[in-house]
C-alpha cells in the first residue's frame, strides 16, 4: 500500500531557492524511505511560485484529492494561508521552516526553529560581543514584522540601543535608502530578516558601500540564512552571523548524497534537511499507525523520538513542535562554520513564556565550538 504526501514547495518566484532546496530534501527522503523497504509514499507535487493566493489554491486541490498530509510552505504568509483549508477539509501540514513563533494550530507539526532556536540565542551573541547599537531591516510581512519585534525586545533588555528599523514589501529591491541610513547611522550591527532577492540585494548592497562591515564577524546578522542560497550573496556575506537550527556542516554522507543527487546547488541546507527530517517523520508515523489519518499520525509521530537525517527529533503532544538543537554559524567563502551550538535538543519556546533574562555578564547560551 502506498500513501499520498503533498509536497507544497515555492519552486519558481521570489524565494524559489529555498523551495528548491526543501522539495529536494523531501524527494530525497522518499528515495532513501522506498530503497530501504520502508513505506510507500507517493508525492503530490505543487509549485504556488511563491503566491501566497495559489497556496490556498492548491492545499484545497490536493486534499479534495484525498490527500490527507502535507509537507510543505516556506513563509509564514502561505502557512497561514493554508492553514483554514486545513482545518476545514482536515488534513495535517508538517511545517519544515524556520518560523516567528507565538503559533499552535492542531492541523499543523512545527518542525523548522522557533524564537528561542533563532532569535533568542543570535540576540545575546551580540550581547555578549559588546555591541551597543543596532539596525534592524526586515521582509514587510509577519516573518519580518514578528521576528524583528522579538529582537526588539531582547535587544533593548540587553540594554542594546535600535537606531532603525524597516521594512521593504516582500521581494522588492528597493534597498538603497536603507543602506544610505545605515551608513548614516552607523550601527554596531544590522540584523537582517529579509528573504529571497531582498536580503540577496541588501547584502550586497551593503557590502559594496560599507565593505568594512563585511569584516567584522557579526556585524551583520540573520535568522533565517542558509545555504540555499548563502552563494548568491558572493563575498559580501563573509562574516555574515546567521543563527538556525542545521547547517552542512553538520550533515552526513546520506544527507550530503541527496544534495548532490536533488538540490540544484549540491548543498545541503536547513530547508533541505528540515524537509527530509519532515518525510522521515511522517514515514516513521504511518508505520506506527497503519494509516495516514492525520488525528492517528500525530498521535503516533509523538509517541516516542524518531531517528532522522538531523539527528534524534521529538515532537511535543501539546505545542506540537519539535525539540531542535540551536546553532549559531558564521558565513566564509561560500560556507558556513558553526562557533557555537548548545549542548542538546532544545524543546521550542514558541511564545517564549520560559526564557529567561537576557544574560547581565553578557555571556553566549551557546557552547563554544573550537
């Protein structure tokens, strides 16, 4: 018997490279899952080309068409968007992306990092560097709003002045004027939740006319950057602290196989690791359960831990989101090293009702790495 799986994944459009990179993730998850003699899935592919409209679409199509999970989006707008049509037909998406938090919906498993995966731990970083002033700049849609209000806040508990902050319209490359403003301001740092050809555009931007910056490790900050397209941004992104919960180089041969065999950039990515991790889960739950009713996969899904290309992953019965160890990485050559990652899984904290004080001493959460 085999079971249908929806594969949602923006493929053409503005953020086309980090729907690249996890459908490839996700095809190459069900290659190994069928080599192995494990479940039989079959794919149900969709490309909504980035429109948030078609997402809606297209999640309506596929569970009219009994499917009855999903793996899939990249931003939040089309996470929300989908989100009614799930809870309308019924059907279960396994959310592979890095995401703003303060979200708990029961037709949805949250696998990508939450705020204190992400936020949290690249905030005191820079704290804990000495840093006293801050720019923030962000995509002009919840992504950016939520996660940039977040480091707001933490940043100003740390007692880290925000000279600026804003916002330019999902997929625009309208970015001098903030660049003008930065050189204006002067920061210590510039933390940067823009995706796609926005951040790409900036990065490069800033670079071009501050080319200093790109210097000094940190000075320029991201939540959500990886390698599915870190080498779009060329030499300008050397130094470039981004803060997530996988990166390469933490990935094994199996991992780094399917990178090579479906990514078009041969580079193994969080969304591509997130998206295969996504597959493996729900594999391991249609075995436990015998079917692929959503209500009995996540039952099962949370039952115990489930060995995946990322490591061991728990999902919380209750928040529904899984524990993911945070990792902060700066960006050379076209890679990313990891300086520090915490010592185990770390259960996500969506709304972040137990995170701490930022840390007075100004030390990192986050375990060295030499």
């Amino acid at each position: 018997m085999s079971y249908k799986l929806g594969l949602i994944f923006s493929t053409t459009g503005s953020y086309a490279a980090l729907g690249r990179s996890a459908l490839a993730g996700a095809m190459g998850a069900i290659d190994r899952i069928a080599q192995r003699g494990g479940v039989r899935i079959e794919p149900v592919i969709r490309d909504p080309g980035g429109d948030p409209s078609a997402y809606e679409a297209q999640t309506a199509e596929l569970l009219d068409a009994g499917v009855r999970n999903i793996v899939g989006a990249i931003t939040s707008w089309s996470r929300k968007d989908m989100i009614p049509i799930l809870e309308r037909k019924g059907g279960l998406l396994w959310y592979p992306c890095p995401y703003e938090g303060f979200e708990c919906n029961d037709h949805v498993v949250y696998l990508g990092a939450a705020p204190n995966h992400h936020v949290v731990p690249a905030i005191d970083w820079i704290a804990a560097q000495g840093m006293t002033r801050a720019y923030l700049v962000g995509s002009n849609y919840v992504w950016g709003w939520e996660t940039l209000r977040l480091a707001r806040d933490r940043l100003q508990a740390c007692g880290i002045e925000v000279v600026g902050e804003r916002y330019v319209p999902l997929g625009s490359t309208a970015y001098h004027h903030l660049v003008d403003e930065i050189i204006a301001t002067d920061p210590d740092c510039v933390v940067n939740s823009l995706i796609g050809p926005s951040s790409t555009g900036f990065v490069q931007a800033l670079g071009a006319r501050d080319p200093g910056r790109g210097a000094r490790p940190g000075h320029l900050v991201s939540f959500n950057q990886t390698e599915a397209d870190l080498a779009e941004l060329g030499r300008h992104a050397d130094n470039l602290l981004s803060a997530g919960s996988f990166f390469a180089e933490d990935a094994g041969p199996d991992l780094a196989a399917v990178a090579r065999r479906h990514a078009p950039n041969k580079e193994v990515s969080c969304f591509l690791a997130t998206a295969h991790a996504a597959v493996e889960l729900f594999a391991a739950a249609v075995a436990r359960a015998g079917t692929d009713a959503p209500h009995a996969v996540f039952d099962a899904v949370t039952d115990a831990p489930v060995e995946t290309a990322i490591g061991l992953v728990g999902i919380d019965p209750v928040l529904r989101h899984a524990a993911l160890t945070p990792r902060l990485a700066l960006a050379r050559d076209g890679k990313f090293r990891v300086i520090a990652r915490a010592e185990c899984a770390v259960p996500a904290d969506p709304y972040l009702s137990r995170q701490s004080a930022p840390p007075i001493e100004r030390r990192p959460g986050l375990r060295i790495v030499r």
